[in-house]
C-alpha cells in the first residue's frame, strides 16, 4: 500500500474572507470594549449636583463633611460640585 502525501488545497477567497471577517470582529470588539471603559470612567468622574446630592451646609446627626472620606480641604468634594462647607453635610457621606 503506497502512501499519498497530504496535499494542501489552497485557500479560496471564500475562507480568506471569513478569517478576515473573524480578525476585523476581534479588532472591533477590543476597541467597543476600550470605549466602553473610558466612558464609564468618565462617568464616574462627573460631580452630582448640591441639589442632587441633598447637600446642606449644616451638620447632620453628628455627621459633617470634613469627616467624610471624599471632603477635599478647604471646600471641595470628589463628588458633589460646587463650593462645600466643612460643616455640610449630604446624602452621599462616608465616613472616614
């Protein structure tokens, strides 16, 4: 019994196409993914606003922001826009 050495057939356009189909899909879906992160990021990096955030400059229940963990001196906050009081207080406070 002789044996036939395996012949290769050349690629038809038809499977060149669907790998590149397949390549283009992975590249894409990398970039959607990519975008994906930085919008999120960008979101989270957006301020609420005072009214959103039920800021009010006086102190509750013994809780001011000047103990919050996202207070920033002297009067700014990692996530409530505008001018804020050591002595505020909001929904948003977390407790150092």
């Amino acid at each position: 019994m002789a044996i036939v050495p395996f012949e290769k057939t050349p690629m038809t356009t038809t499977e060149l196409s669907r790998r590149r189909l397949m390549q283009k899909a992975a590249a894409a879906s990398g970039a959607f993914a990519m975008l994906g992160t930085i919008a999120s990021s960008a979101a989270a990096q957006a301020k609420s606003l005072q009214q959103v955030a039920g800021y009010q400059s006086e102190p509750k229940d013994g809780q001011r922001c000047s103990q919050c963990q996202h207070f920033q001196p002297p009067s700014a906050c990692k996530v409530v826009a505008g001018r804020i009081s050591a002595q505020g207080w909001c929904r948003l406070y977390f407790a150092r």
